[in-house]
C-alpha cells in the first residue's frame, strides 16, 4: 500500500445533492438539457471553494483588518470573474458536450465507505514533494518561531491552491470542444482567479502575528488528506 495526499474540502450536502442529481440525469440518458444544473453545480462549488481556502481560514485564524481587506477583495474578484465566465461557457452546451465534465467530477468525489460518519471530499491529489515542503515550513516554525518560515510556508501555500486551481478547473477546461472565444473567456477568468489567489496567500501571512500564523499552519494542515492506495 502506498499513501497519496490529496487538497480537499469537506463537500456540503447540498453540493453532494447537486451532483448526485447531475450525474444521475447523465448516466440515464436524460434528455432534457442539463446545463441549467451543471451551472448550478458549478456555482455551488465555487463558493465551497473560496469559502474552504480563503474564507473559512480567515474566520479560524481570527485575521487582522488589513489581512481581510486583502483576503475580501481577492475572493470577490474570484467569484465575479469565475462565475460570469461559468454561465457564458456552459449554457449553451448539450449533454454530450457535458459528458466527460461529469465523469470528472465524479473522479474528484472521495465518497465515504458504508456507515461512515466521513463527509464527502472534493479532493486533488499532490505531489510527494509539495507535501513535504508544506509539512518542513509548519515543522520548522513551530520549533523555531512561525515568522522564520514565513516566505516557506507562503510559497508552499501557493503551490498547494495554484496545484489545486490546475485540477478543479484547468483540466476540466481542456475536456471541452470550446470555441476560440469561449475558451479565451474561460481562461482569462482561471487565470485572474490564480493571480487573485497567490496575491492573497503570499500578502496575508506578511499581516499575521505569531499567534495567527499558527492557526494558519493548522489551517494548511486541514486541507490535506490521506489515503492508502492499493500497490
């Protein structure tokens, strides 16, 4: 067995709902078109998104005034830019266009076995070697002082979103069959979400006292999973 980390946030179940009933609409054949729910879908998991990443840990860390203007101003551009650019290249698409989007999704889906009392995670894997460097940076600035790590951790902090970023929305982007102008919307969006993203996790932490560095370090720890993969 070997272990494979994973970013994740825990799904809510209205988000679960959506993309139980998306998914089903697919593998059945349905014919009624299912953009409408997808965009929903979509919406849905954006917020969950941005309020796992960016604004959950703000709360938890109990930011500072000037780390929030940063941290607000950032999701906002996020979320405008993202879900204008969702709508304007998803509704007119048929469901066989939608096809592999949702056997993507379906991928990302960490369900919990039979029982269990484990959330649904929307999960990525990461690399052995940005796993490392996040768990170096927290190690090292509990030990020596959480300020000597901090461009570390901020570095290995954006490489975590900006891995994630790729995978939530870079791959599902090259699934589809876009138009030059469709495709040009849709990553003029992903990439002012990713320049948005990394202004915030390398401004933020320069804000923080020693105190809410820690927390943050339990933040970044939180959005890691494990799990065993057959050999």
């Amino acid at each position: 067995m070997t272990a494979q980390r994973y970013s994740a946030f825990a799904a809510s179940k209205q988000l679960s709902d959506i993309n139980h009933r998306f998914l089903t609409a697919m593998e059945s054949g349905h014919s009624q078109p299912q953009a409408p729910v997808f965009i929903e879908l979509l919406h849905l998991f954006m917020d969950e998104v941005l309020d796992s990443y960016f604004v959950g840990p703000m709360e938890m860390v109990r930011l500072n005034n000037m780390g929030r203007k940063v941290v607000t101003g950032g999701v906002n551009a996020i979320r405008k830019t993202s879900k204008m650019a969702i709508t304007k290249v998803v509704k007119k698409m048929s469901n066989d266009e939608l096809q592999p989007i949702a056997a993507y999704i379906d991928s990302i889906m960490i369900r919990p076995e039979e029982g269990s009392d484990d959330p649904t995670y929307v999960a990525v894997p990461i690399s052995q070697d940005l796993y490392e460097r996040l768990t170096v940076a927290t190690t090292r600035g509990r030990d020596v002082g959480p300020k000597t790590v901090t461009d570390d951790f901020s570095q290995a902090l954006s490489d975590l979103i900006d891995e994630s970023i790729n995978q939530y929305f870079e791959v599902p982007v090259s699934m589809l069959k876009l138009g030059f102008v469709t495709e040009k919307v849709a990553r003029v969006a992903m990439e002012s979400g990713r320049a948005a993203s990394q202004t915030v996790v390398k401004k933020v932490p320069n804000t923080m006292n020693e105190k809410e560095l820690l927390a943050f370090f339990d933040f970044a720890e939180s959005i890691v999973i494990e799990r065993q993969l057959a050999a």
